[in-house]
C-alpha cells in the first residue's frame, strides 16, 4: 500500500486518523474478500476504517461514514456485482468522490468479480440495479421523494463513471486467483 504512504508523506501536516477508508456492499464481499483485505491493511500497520468496526452503537450511520471519509487519506471502493443494488453504497461513493475532487483524498478502486466497463456504462447487473430504481420513481405518488430519487440516480450514475475511469484492480472469477 505504498500509495498510502507516500500520500502520508506529501501531505505531513494533514494528519487523518484513518489511511484508508473501506467501501463495499457486505453482502457480496464482507466475510470474503473485504475481509482479507481488511486483515492485510490492518497486519501491515495501516489504520482502516471499516463500518461494522468503527461505527458505534446508537450513532447515525450517515455521520459516522461520512466522518470516516473525511478522517481518511484514502479509500478503496469494492465493486461487486451487487454494488449499485446498495443505495448507501451509492451515497458512501459519491461521498468519497466529492472529498476527493476537494483534498488530496485517494481512490483506488477495486473490481470485484466485475468489469469495469459495466460499471462505467452501468449495463449487466449494475444496470438491472437502475432498471429497479426507474421502477422505483415510477410507482412513487411523493412528488418531492420522486425528484430526490431521479437526483440521486444522476450523481450515482455520474459517481460510477467517474470511479470507473480511475486506474484500479481488476479481480476476476477464475480459479487459483
């Protein structure tokens, strides 16, 4: 994680008390592959915010994720198939998108048995996950929850775009990787 540390070291007099925060859908990944990763971070010495770790109890999640990423020097984003199907995964991304637009704030995005052109264009199951949010705003009656929800679903849509397009990882479904 040498990326940590050299942004550590650019910026010395920005102290975080997070290297890295942990962005990813539990279901798909929590007790696989986010998990080793955040084993490995933790064991190499690089403190990593993690939500099930480091949100307390009986405190707003949304405060809390967001302090996580203002707190952090990076972040590291687990696409999975099911990401997009996730409406606080959504927002976690475009909040660590907007921090990283305004500081020195690094994404690395890590494509978790998916390809980065589906995220990009939102098509296979990323794209079924916006298929059901157009059904969604097509039954909502609330005028106000309507125009939120179509808000949302553009910076979402423009939030997995652009996180796309970062150089990241790519881990694939083949045997022995």
């Amino acid at each position: 994680m040498a990326f940590v540390e050299d942004q550590e070291a650019s910026t010395s007099t920005q102290i975080s008390p997070y290297k890295v925060f942990l962005s990813f859908r539990g279901e798909d990944t929590r007790f696989t592959f986010t998990s080793h990763l955040y084993t490995a971070l933790v064991n190499a010495g690089i403190k990593t915010f993690r939500d099930d770790k480091d949100i307390s109890r009986g405190n707003t999640i949304k405060l809390e994720l967001e302090k996580g990423i203002n707190q952090s020097s990076a972040s590291v984003i687990v696409f999975s198939e099911k990401y997009a199907s996730s409406k606080w995964c959504l927002n976690e991304l475009a909040m660590i998108l907007d921090r990283s637009r305004t500081s020195k704030h690094i994404v690395l995005p890590v494509f978790y048995h998916v390809e980065p052109t589906n995220i990009r264009r939102q098509s296979g199951s990323i794209g079924e996950a916006f298929a059901d949010y157009d059904k969604e705003i097509e039954r909502e009656s609330n005028v106000e929850k309507k125009k939120e929800l179509e808000e949302n679903i553009i910076k979402w849509r423009e939030a997995l775009e652009h996180a796309a397009n970062i150089s990241g990882m790519e881990l694939k479904k083949e045997a022995n990787r």
